[in-house]
C-alpha cells in the first residue's frame, strides 16, 4: 500500500507537468515574449528547483540549484522537472512505511533550521505542486492559452 501511494503521487505529479508544459505550448506564439508567459516558466522552474531542494535536504545532501530559475526555456524546465521525479521515484523506491515518521532536520535557503516528519515533507509537495501549477494556470488563461486541469481528483478517477 505505502509503496502504491508514492508510486501515485509520482504518476500524478508527472502527469501535471506534461498537462502545464502542454498549457504552456498553448499560448499564442506572439504573446510569449511577454512577462507572464516567462513567469509562468519560471514558476514550472521553480516546481522543478523545489523537488531538487527538497530531495537534497532528505538525503542530507546541498543542492545548488537557484529557486526561481528565471532564464529557462519551457523546454528546459520540463526536462528538468521529469529528471528531479526520477530521482524522486528511486528514493521513495528504497524507502519502508516507517521511514515516513523519520525526521529530517534542514536549513531553509534564509539559513533557519527546522525538523519535519518525511511525510510532512511529502504532504508539502503536494500541496506546493498544486499552489503554484495554479498559479501557471492564471498567467496561460491571460495569456489566451488553455489552462491545463490538474485536480488530483480528475486524475485519479482516470488513473
């Protein structure tokens, strides 16, 4: 069962970053010299840094990736955000349920240090995937595009 609901958080954090890189590809070619379209980018950049940070801080391991990467092509950040996910699904591969009550004691990137259940850290991406492809969704409806729908519960009774 614990391996069957990381296994699903990977199919469907997966399945979201092609629906946004998709939404993304909607948007009228004129209007993506325009700012929001490249915060938009950035942000799908930032979901893929985020991954990485956190993946390093779980493994007790730096990361040197920058937060907000803002010079990444759609293409780029796409890439990146399936290769942080690998790295992801063989971590959460080796792990066993109890491995979810460990603490994980990090700094935070303005130097504070904090203790959180793996889980805890888990439950955060979730929700820090879905708060920012929100955000993604916004800027490509201003910006004339298709929005991709990236509910967890549309995806599950498909998956």
């Amino acid at each position: 069962m614990f391996k069957n609901r990381c296994s699903r958080w990977l199919a469907y954090e997966r399945y979201c970053a092609r629906a946004v890189v998709e939404a993304l590809r909607s948007v009228p070619e004129a209007r993506r010299r325009e700012p929001p379209y490249q915060r938009a980018v950035t942000l799908l950049g930032h979901l893929a840094a985020a991954l990485e940070v956190w993946l390093a801080r779980v493994e007790n391991r730096q990361a040197a990736v920058e937060l907000f990467p803002a010079d990444l092509s759609l293409e780029e950040a796409g890439h990146r955000i399936g290769q942080v996910l690998d790295r992801w699904e063989g971590y959460l591969a080796q792990l066993n349920p109890e491995d979810l009550g460990r603490t994980v004691r990090y700094q935070t990137t303005s130097g504070v240090w904090y203790n959180n259940t793996l889980e805890e850290i888990i439950t955060h991406l979730f929700g820090h995937g879905a708060y920012h492809r929100g955000q993604i969704a916004l800027l490509v409806r201003q910006l004339g595009g298709e929005p991709a729908v990236t509910d967890f519960i549309g995806w599950a009774r498909s998956y």
